[in-house]
C-alpha cells in the first residue's frame, strides 16, 4: 500500500473541523485497508508507529527535524529556520521545499506504508552513539524519495505533530460506523486491547460478538476503570447505593500489575511502564502472591523509613521517572503495594463478576507483609457516621481520602461510570494540560512564567484554554518535594513549537493539578471559562493529557456552583 494514499487521507482530514465529516472521511478509508497493513495504518493515522504501551517514541526533535530537511532538500539549514518561524510548521516547510527540491535522487522509489512505518520505528528505537546521526540519516533517506505532501506528513509525525484532528475519540467512532456497531463496544474493546487495527481484525472476523468476547492479554495493559468525584459523603451513597465498600485513597500512583508465568509487569495508568524503577515491588509480588497469571490493581505508596509515614505523591513521582541509580533510590525512597482488585486470574477473566466477588478472591490469594504488599484498607456500610469516620481517619494519616465502591458492580475498563466514587477533603480541583507560557522579565527572566493551561473537550478531543496558572510554582527550592519555576521551565522547553514575542506555544503532554476558588464564564478563553484565582498543586506525571478533566466536568463545576 502506498504511503501517498495514507498522505492523501491526513489531507482530507486536516481539511474539516466537523468531527462528523472527519468520521465519515476515516470510517469509508478503513474499511478498505488490508489486513496485513491495519494496524500499522492505525497507529500512522494517531500520529506513531508505537502503541501507548511501548517505551520508545518516533519524535527527533525539532532541530534535527530542521537539519534533516536542509540535507534532504539541498537548501542551507538558515533558510529552513527562518521558513520555519514564518510559517511555524515543519511539516508545511518540508512540503515547499520538497516542491522545489534541488536534490533529485538518481532513482527514486515509491514510499510504502511499510518502508515508512518500519523506518519510523528504527528511528524511535535507535540509542547510544552515534544515534543521532542515524536518526537523522534514517529521515533524510525517506524525505528524499518523498513527494512534497508526504514529506509534510512524514516531518509531522516524526515531531508527533499531525494536525489532523483525529484522536482516540473519532477512531473508535469511525470504527463503530464502519461497521455499524455500538459505540460503547468499541470503546470496550479499544480499552483492553488498545489497538484500533485489532480491533477491526477481530469485528472482520467474527462481527459484534467477537468484539463483546474480547479477552484482556497479561502483558498488554488495559485502560482502569476510573472514579467519579464527589462533594460528600451522601453524594457518594447515592450513586454507588447502599451498602458500599469504603476504601482508603492512597496518595501514591495507580498500577496493574500483570504476572504471566516468571514475567512480572508493573504499568501505571498512563500505560507506562515502570517494572525497572520498582524491582522492589517485583520481588514483593513474588514473595506475597501465588505462582498464578494475574491482572490486579493497586497504589503503590512511598513511606518514611523512621516514622513509616505515608510519603507525598510528588516524592514518588520521582521513582517513576528515575532511570538510572535504581538500587540507590530503592533505598531512599521505600514503598509498599497497596492492592485492591483484580481482573484476571489463572485464566479467569473477571470484568463480570461483581465487586464483592473480586475483593473476596483478592483478600484470599494475598500474604499481606508489612513494607511490602497489603489490601487497601476498607469497610462496608450503609451508615454515613460511620463512613465520615473512616473519611476523618483516612485524612488523619495523610491520606488523600477515600473511594466509594458499587459492591455488585462489574469491572469497565476505561471508564467513569459511577461503579465507584472518590471523595478528598481539600476544595475542587482539575487536573489540566500546560499549552502555553510566557518568558518571565526581571528575577524570573529566562524563565517560563503564566503558564496557559487547558481542558479537553470530549468530543473533539481539542485542549482548551480556561486560564493561566503562576502561583504555587516557587523561585527557590525550600524543599525537595517544591517545584520551581526553573524545573518547569526544563520539563516545558522539548515542547515549544512556536513563539510569538514573550509567548510560547507548548505541545499538550505536561499534565497539572489545580486548586482555584470559583469557575466564571469568560469569553477570553476557548473553552468559554475561566479560574478565578488558580494555583498548582502538583505535577501529574501519572496523568496523560487524554485523562485531564473535561469541558463537560468544568460545566458540571459552574453549575454545582451556581446553584443550576
């Protein structure tokens, strides 16, 4: 199959902004893919060549993106910089120059959807020295041979930069009308495999009812299904009935921990995986559960070594990101598994089985070993005194709250469907995505400074902004936990891909969590809102910029707000 058709496709898409144009326009392109090219058409259409799972990304990198294109097109690296600010897109620089290219090479061979995917991957996947170089060479010989609308396409996918307005969102609704089946399928069965091209496989082969026996794979992480956040304690009762599970919320991050014969897997919620920072809780795992295959959730809590006090997320946060000097940290920042469900176990798959039956078969496999791995602790009630009890105990060992659970509930992956409800103490909160910043004047110059941020529309899947952040970020560090407006500024720069005087725009990848004192309407902001007085948190490496909070939910806030 040839990449042009794949080039064709993003140019039609790029072309709407009606998302029901787009479904139409990707629904008719997939059901005439061949098999063989499926999944690797998939990924390409998302942008990538790795699925969310996998450690390695295609990005290179503007600069070499820049030194690429001068090598490809025989045009000096100056004129692509400054066709680059002009135009604020590589992808459209390396489209005109390809146009009027002065190198022709002496035989030039027709792109295919394989040669440019399994390029792409080498790219993503070559390390150590002289990588760069072959990064570089790697781009130059695919643009060399590329026609001007696939070079466009191939510079924006290896900046993962598409442009083309399609997401998770409008795949799975191209796939549902492709087909003619059930949205909410789909999505079901996206979320356990996380691969469109698969899932497509298996509606080609068995139609709605093989899509509705989809088997969760140990190895292969599935999205978690995710909480509703309340106010109250009889807010919680009432969507998740009576009598209900009521769990301490652990202020660690969330894993599934996948065990298939010897392999041990440890994924967060974002699909990272994290099994070599944690070798620690690797072994926990193997001394504390049986030699069984098994998919089970928990929290995984640092904790002080001389008071054994639960530790901050922010001081964990820097485990998962560590890659180097593993046993050091291992040492210095101890942790312990807190485990509260499961979904698969030696061949059963459990997404059907109530709750309570999946707690039971949890508490009855687990050795609980202190400093290493425990059942969340949990009670069953209909009372609210005694819930806001154990709410007030939960708060009183540092924890963030607790989670309300649905006792007769199946298991849904990737959704917020009501099965179980989290309540904190501390006023409303959003998590958001970092797109935009400004450089600071004065102390704070060479600094990013009022830092954009926004909120995902669900039906789009568009960041939209909905106010600007500067408060809670420090100058100085007064302690290690403390982020200051230096380590943002490093964390945000790989990101920029424009500026416009002091401002910058920043790529959607750096998730946030806010506090702020009330939502106002406010035509200033894309999203039609804005947060009055807002101040960061903490950063939410955890988080992925498709699990931030949503337009949907802000109006949900305003309306709580005011009374409506």
């Amino acid at each position: 199959m040839e990449y042009l058709k794949l080039a064709q496709l993003y140019k039609r898409l790029e072309a709407f902004s009606e998302k029901s144009i787009k479904v139409g326009i990707l629904a008719r392109f997939l059901k005439d893919i061949p098999d063989n090219h499926l999944q690797k058409v998939c990924l390409l259409i998302l942008g990538t060549v790795f699925y969310p799972w996998e450690k390695n990304k295609v990005s290179i990198g503007e600069k070499l993106a820049i030194r690429a294109i001068a090598l490809a097109t025989g045009v000096n690296r100056n004129v692509v910089e400054k066709m680059f600010v002009m135009y604020g897109d590589l992808g459209i620089v390396a489209e005109e120059l390809t146009e009027q290219k002065r190198q022709r090479p002496l035989f030039k061979k027709t792109l295919t959807i394989e040669e440019v995917f399994r390029t792409l991957r080498k790219i993503g996947e070559l390390e150590g020295e002289g990588a760069i170089d072959k990064k570089v060479k790697l781009l130059v010989d695919l643009l060399i041979h590329a026609g001007p609308l696939e070079a466009k396409y191939i510079v924006r996918t290896v900046l993962e930069d598409l442009r083309i307005g399609v997401g998770e969102g409008i795949m799975m609704e191209a796939i549902a009308e492709a087909y003619g089946l059930p949205l909410d399928l789909v999505e079901y069965a996206y979320s356990i495999l996380h691969d469109f091209g698969k899932v497509i496989l298996i509606i080609r082969k068995g139609g709605k009812h093989a899509l509705e026996d989809v088997k969760p794979e140990v190895g292969t992480p599935i999205r978690v299904m995710l909480a509703v956040k309340v106010d109250s304690v009889s807010e919680a009762f009432e969507i998740v009935g009576r009598p209900a599970e009521v769990e301490y919320k652990y202020d660690g991050f969330r894993v599934q921990i996948h065990k298939k014969g010897e392999k041990i897997w440890l994924w967060t919620r974002r699909l990272e995986d994290v099994t070599k920072q944690f070798p620690d809780v690797v072994e926990y795992i193997k001394e504390c559960l049986p030699d069984r295959d098994f998919i089970i959730e928990g929290e995984i809590v640092g904790y002080d070594k001389e008071t054994g006090k639960f530790l901050p997320f922010q001081k964990i946060s820097h485990r998962i990101k560590r890659k180097y000097e593993i046993e050091k940290t291992v040492k210095e920042i101890p942790v312990e598994a807190h485990l509260f469900d499961i979904v698969y176990y030696d061949g059963q798959i459990l997404f059907k089985t109530p709750f309570r039956d999946r707690r039971e078969l949890l508490e009855s496999i687990v050795n609980e070993k202190e400093g290493k791995v425990l059942l969340a602790k949990k009670i069953i009630t209909s009372d609210d005194k005694e819930a806001q009890k154990f709410f007030e105990k939960a708060i009183s060992k540092g924890l963030e709250g607790v989670v309300f659970k649905n006792l007769s509930a199946p298991y849904r992956p990737g959704r917020r469907v009501g099965y179980m409800v989290k309540l904190k103490p501390v006023k409303e909160t959003l998590d958001v995505v970092i797109v935009g910043a400004e450089w600071g004047e004065g102390k704070r110059a060479g600094w990013l400074t009022s830092f954009v941020v926004a909120v995902k529309d669900p039906e789009t899947g568009e960041f939209l902004e909905i106010g600007e952040v500067g408060s809670g970020i420090k100058e100085k560090k007064e302690s290690p936990e403390d982020i200051t407006f230096s380590d943002l500024t490093e964390i945000l720069k790989p990101y920029i891909y424009k500026q416009e005087g002091k401002r910058v725009f920043i790529k959607p990848k750096i998730v946030i969590e806010v506090l702020y004192d009330e939502i106002q309407k406010s035509p200033k902001y894309s999203s039609g809102f804005a947060l009055r007085f807002p101040r960061m948190i903490r950063l939410r490496p955890d988080r992925s910029p498709n699990e931030i909070d949503t337009l949907d939910r802000v109006k949900q806030l305003y309306a709580k707000q005011h009374g409506m």
